[in-house]
C-alpha cells in the first residue's frame, strides 16, 4: 500500500493540565512553527538541513527521530529485543488516543459521522471518499492543462529527494497485518484474519520477487541512483545515513504500521480499521505516478498500487468486505453491546492511519470534539481544572502581550473570561489537551523532573502563586500520567477496560495462547550444535534425505498426531513478519509455503483479489486438523475454538509426554525465525512425511480432505526443495541446520508415533 504522506505529530495526547503561568516562565516559550505535509516539495526542501538545524534550537515536545529509528530496528528484530514489547504497546495506545484526537476535529466529515454499524453506510462512506479524491485528481489535470507546474516535484533532485524521505514507510509496506493469521489465531475468527492476510500476501507479492513491493521500491531507488541499506538492517538506521534530512514523520509513520499489527489477538478491530483506511487510493499517488513519469523516472510503483488498491476488485474492496464480515459476525455471536464497541474500535484503527498520513502535529486542538465521545473529567483533573479557573480570574491581563500559542491559541485566549465564566467542558478538555505538549514545564508520570513544580516551589519563580494544597493536587495529576494514562481517550472512547501493558506482555509468553512470544530456547542451540555435526559428511548430497515413509498411524496415535499436526503450522509462520526481509528468493518460496498450508490457490500472474475472497472452499492445514479431531470422537461434537482447546484437549487423551513437548518446543523456536530459520525449515520438512502418513491412514479423513492435503503436501515440497537450493548456495551454515532439523524432527515423530 501506498502512504499518501508523512506528517509529524506530537507523543502525547493525553489529559495534561497546566497551571496559569506567570509572563516571566512563559517568556520562553516562542510561537510554535507547524509542520506541513511532506507530500508538499517545498516543505520537503525546508525540512532539509537549514530547516533541521533550527528546529534544533528550540525546546521540543516530540520524541527524537533516532527514538523511532531505534524502535524500527527493535520492532523488526522483535526475538533479539524482547523488552521492547511493553513501551511499544504503550506507544500505541497513544498513537490511538492521538489520532483520535485528531480526527475528531471534523467528525461530520470523518468515519465517526457513522454513529452505529451499517454496512449500507460505510460502503457509501468509502464511496464518497473515493469520489473526492477523484474530483481533486479531475482539478489537478484542470491546473496542469491550463499551465501550472507540478505540485509535489519541481526538479528531478527534488523528486529523488522525496522518494529518498519515504523509504522508511515503503520498506515496511504490508506491516500493519504482518502478525495477523497466525496458529494462535482464535479459531471462528480465522476467514476473517484470512482475508486480512492475503492482502498481506499480494503486498508481498504472493511468493513472486519482482511483485513485492518493498522489493519494487528497492529497485527505484537504485534506479534513480540512491540506494539504501536493506530496510531491517542496522546500517538503515544510523544517524549518519540521513544527515540533513529532517523526516522524523517518516519514521514516526513506519513505527505505527509495525506497531499496529503487533499485538494481533487484542487489537484486531483496530488492525482491520487500520487496513480499511490505508488501503485508500490518495491523490498524492496519483499525483506522484504523473509527476515521476514527465522527470523521466519510472512510476510503476505508484502506478500499481493506483490498480491494486481499487474499490471493485482489490485491496480497498477487500479491506471493506473484511470489516464487514468481522463486525457481522460479531453480531451474529456477541450481540448488539460487541458490535458496538467493535465498530468504535474500528474506527479508532480508521483514524490511526489517517492521522498518521494526514494531519500536522499542531492539530488546532481548539476544533477537537471531545463533547461528542461524552467522556467526563477524573476527579483529581476536575480539580486541576477548578485550581485554573481560579487562577484565570486574577491573571487574564498578565499574558496580553505573551507569544506563546498553546493548540494554536494565544495564553490571553485560553485564559479569556468568556472560558471560564460558564461551564465549557469541552473547552476545559481541549485546554488539557493542547496543553498536553508542554514539555519541559510538565513530564508525564515525574512531577520532580517538571519545570512548572520547580517554578512554583521555594526559589522558583512563581513561589506563592499557588497555595500548599493546589501544588500537592497538580503534583499528584502530574505523578498520575503513567504511560497507560496517555491513552486516557482510547480507553474511554472504546469502553474498554483498562490493561497495563505489564500484564498485556505477560500473556504472549504462553506460546500456544498468543504472537509474539520471543523466549529464548537453549535446546534450539543445542539441536544446532548437533545438527552440524551430524552433517558434516553428507549435507552436500541428498543422502540425508531419508527414503522410508513413517509407520502407518493407528486411532490410539491419533492425539498425539493432532497435538504436532497443529503445532507444526506455526514453524514458519514469523518468518515474514517484517516485509523488508522478505524481499528475497528464500522468503517468496516460504511466502509460497505459507499460501499453500493455508488454503489460498494456486499462485497465479495476476493476483487474486476478491476472486480469493469469493472462494466457497478453501480448506487449509487447520480445517483438515479440526477434521482429524472430529475423526477422533473424543471432541464430543464440539470443535476446539483455539489452540490452546486443541492442546489441551490431546493432552487428555495422549500417551506419550513427548509428543506435548514437542508440540510446545516448535512453537517456542517458531517464535523465533531468525535464530532457528534452518531448524524450522528442516523441522517443516520432516512434518510432510507426517501429512503423507494422515493421507495414506485408512478413516481418518475423507476423500475430498486427502485430496487437498495431497495438493497441499506437494506445494509444501516443491518451496522447500527451493528453499534447500537456495541455502545451500548462500549459507551453508544455515543448510547444515536445516539437514539437521530434518533429522531431529524425523526421529522425533518415529519416538512420538
């Protein structure tokens, strides 16, 4: 998907109030300069070196670019830094709270003018917005006929400039559905999750290198002789790469998509949301294809993403049709209360991405419509507000001739007596707000750190101006701003309960419940270490290979077939969590792999669409195993909803422990793709005899389930003997490994079975 431009934005957007302050403390702050689009060249070129180094000089609210650029690398080496988890959903429940701030400064114009869920509603909602953005691209042919000059590009230079800006967005295109569609996936929710997952797959360009877009963005650049390190790497990250060049939105952006789909299991709602807006077909696409193609330069990267991103057949379509079908069946299984908060929820994933592309972090906070989400104040703000209006009273005239703009509003607006002469709720909260980007005056969650207390305590400036109480109440406000507080405004806007992302973390440490789990596992070291030396004599010939199929299966096996058939879908399926590194051979046989197992066709030239999604059948590894457990007849008629049910379920009726551990130790090495690649993909190697042996045992499917296995099996075969060449060609190491992994997984189904 194409991003339509990069904006900065503020952190924070949560409650922040801030007492009325004195002329001599506000006599540093200067007015504040507003970003603008960079999809604008002439902002482009004043955000280049001059423009960085004075926006240097001046105190700021905004976390540091190499803040997000570190967060980048994190995110996409998730096995390697696992305490990024926490501050990264913290990050994200802010990013919600903020773009909903945001959007909701035009809510008749904006996807919350759909109060309650109606499919005739948004269908015409999206429809709207896609005829204003051809109306726009209509005008804009009108300008360039009549003889103005482009819009987004004046020079060559310039548009290499831009598309060099934009490079942290491209190369995690598709990253905002990355880690949905997993094993840990809840059963009933998985046509739901599929449909998400193949816009993913064409993002990647369905195991076909010369489609994928991070692979196609990669080559323009080198077209246009500027290269870049490979969007993963550390060497993309480092400050010295983009001296000069001040696109901290950019990377503000990326970290948003990779943020979004990080947590797949809580946040689905807002990941579809999410997927639904981006999917957008933008003027500035539109604008950029046109402009590229008069500079000589080639457009096919927007010019697809123009066509498979159209309201008919592709990704826009699908991403509608997928919202849809989730809040139906939300409907259909909750009832009337879980449709609503599902739809609040998307909508709040809607607004993420819009906000992250479309609006300037020096929102007008004076427009945003908190009335509307009727969220009341917390009493220890409420008296926060009662200390200002108090103040307010006595000091209006002391800030006549201040600079200061809070929001967009002089200190005499906010502290106008027509504020506070009358209750104004909204106002009062988008006073809080604005006020919210007032760093270094106030620190969220560390009242000793924030200049305002030390101002109005003994030897600061203010001293007395407030009494002993009102400091002890705004010390304890301040205090009380943890990092779950920032996303005041999410949590109250969706009606959810409230949950530290301490205990949020916790959970993904259960490897059969949720993704990401990132536990390092000693035993994968240790099978390693044996692996290549067991390899030495043989892994430059096929003779590791072994020729004899597994034992027939018998009925009292059958628990611990289904315990493993389960697990093992979950060995490479966090290899393609970050879209930069699938941009090789290796990761589009896997891409393959991955289609095959779960039921999408046959890859074909031109990519599927909706004809995918239209599909009546389209069984994959998991419905055959749910197949195998009603075989089973100890599942009583009820089929498990979850991996974990599956489990625990086997785990009743087992009699080996091995076959448990195993299934347990293959979704702790699946979580961790880059340390174990060659293990997984010799373990997924030797689980094709397993299917050969399901398919050959009498009674345990049925005809037309055999013969989609059989399918399955021989696409599986076919993208891991490609996967083997290509190891064995570029990393022999990793091919030792992967011989290694062949044999440790067939000896453990002959112990197992």
């Amino acid at each position: 998907m194409d991003f339509p431009g990069i904006f900065i934005m503020s952190h924070y957007s949560f409650m922040l109030p801030l007492a009325v302050l004195l002329p001599a403390v506000f006599y540093y702050f200067g007015p504040s300069k507003k970003r603008e689009s960079w999809a604008s060249i002439k902002t482009f070129q004043a955000a280049l070196s001059k423009e960085t180094k004075k926006s240097r000089s001046k105190p700021t609210t905004l976390k540091p670019t190499q803040w997000y650029r570190d967060l980048f690398f994190q995110l996409q080496h998730l096995e390697d830094h696992p305490a990024v988890l926490e501050p990264a959903r913290d990050e994200l429940l802010a990013m919600f709270s903020r773009g909903l701030s945001i959007a909701l400064s035009q809510p008749q114009d904006s996807i919350f003018s759909i109060k309650q869920y109606d499919p005739k509603k948004i269908w015409k909602f999206m429809e709207d917005d896609h005829e204003k953005v051809l109306a726009k691209w209509t005008n804009y042919l009108e300008r360039r006929k009549q003889g103005q000059g482009p819009e987004l590009f004046a020079t060559t230079e310039a548009a290499r400039a831009w598309l060099v800006q934009q490079a942290p967005v491209k190369f995690v295109d598709g990253a905002w559905l990355a880690h949905t569609h997993k094993i840990t996936t809840p059963f009933p929710l998985r046509h739901i999750t599929k449909d998400a997952w193949q816009v993913l797959s064409e993002e990647l360009g369905d195991g076909d290198l010369s489609k994928h877009h991070v692979y196609l963005y990669r080559q323009l650049l080198e077209d246009i002789g500027c290269p870049l390190p490979e969007g993963h790497s550390a060497d993309f990250v480092k400050p010295g790469l983009w001296d000069g060049v001040d696109n901290r939105g950019a990377w503000e952006a990326a970290v948003g998509q990779l943020l979004i789909s990080l947590f797949p299991n809580e946040f689905l709602p807002e990941i579809l949301g999410f997927n639904m807006h981006y999917e957008l077909i933008t003027l500035d696409t539109m604008r950029a294809a046109h402009e590229l193609k008069a500079l000589n330069i080639n457009p096919y990267y927007f010019l697809i993403h123009i066509s498979i991103d159209n309201a008919d057949s592709g990704h826009t379509a699908m991403a509608i049709h997928t919202v849809t079908r989730y809040l139906d069946m939300v409907l259909a299984t909750e009832g009337e209360a879980a449709l609503e908060q599902a739809w609040k929820r998307v909508q709040v994933g809607y607004t993420l991405s819009q906000t992250l592309g479309g609006l300037s972090h020096e929102q007008d906070s004076s427009n945003l419509n908190f009335a509307a989400l009727n969220i009341p104040l917390d009493p220890l703000s409420a008296r926060v507000i009662d200390i200002f209006k108090a103040k307010a009273s006595v000091s209006h005239q002391f800030h006549c001739h201040s600079r200061a703009r809070i929001g967009g509003q002089t200190l005499a607006q906010w502290l106008a007596p027509s504020m506070w002469s009358d209750p104004h709720p909204q106002q009062h909260l988008d006073l809080l707000t604005a006020l919210s980007r007032a760093k270094p005056w106030i620190y969220p969650g560390a009242s000793s750190k924030s200049l305002l207390v030390r101002e109005l305590s003994w030897e600061g400036r203010m001293f007395g101006a407030f009494t002993h109480d009102e400091l002890t109440t705004l010390t304890a406000w301040i205090d009380s701003l943890s990092p779950e507080n920032s996303a005041w405004l999410y949590w109250g806007f969706t009606c959810r309960t409230p949950l530290a992302s301490k205990d949020a973390v916790g959970e993904l440490q259960d490897p059969t419940r949720h993704h990401p789990a990132v536990l390092h596992c000693d035993d994968a070291d240790r099978i390693f270490t044996t692996a290549s030396q067991e390899s030495d004599s043989d892994s430059d010939s096929e003779l590791w290979m072994e020729q004899q199929p597994l034992a027939s299966l018998s009925n009292a096996r059958l628990p611990d077939v289904v315990a493993l058939w389960f697990a093992h879908i979950g060995l490479l399926e966090n290899t393609i969590n970050t879209p930069s590194q699938t941009a090789s051979p290796l990761y589009a046989s896997i891409l393959r792999l991955l289609r095959a197992q779960a039921g999408f066709a046959v890859e074909a030239h031109i990519v599927a669409g909706m004809d995918e999604m239209n599909r009546l059948s389209c069984p994959g590894l998991v419905t055959i195993g749910l197949d195998l457990v009603s075989s089973a007849g100890w599942s009583h008629g009820a089929k498990p909803s979850s991996l974990q049910e599956v489990l625990q379920l086997t785990g009743r009726h087992g009699q080996r422990e091995e076959s448990a551990r195993l299934a347990n130790d293959m979704l702790r090495w699946g979580a961790r793709p880059d340390a174990n690649l060659g293990l997984l993909l010799g373990l997924a190697w030797a689980f094709l005899e397993l299917k050969d042996a399901v398919a050959r045992a009498p009674g345990l499917l049925g005809p037309e389930s055999r013969q989609v296995l059989e399918a399955i099996v021989a696409r599986e075969r076919q993208s891991l003997e490609e996967c083997a060449q290509e190891l064995r060609g570029v990393d022999g190491a990793q091919y030792k490994k992967l011989v290694g992994g062949y044999r440790f997984g067939r000896s453990a189904l002959e112990n197992c079975l």
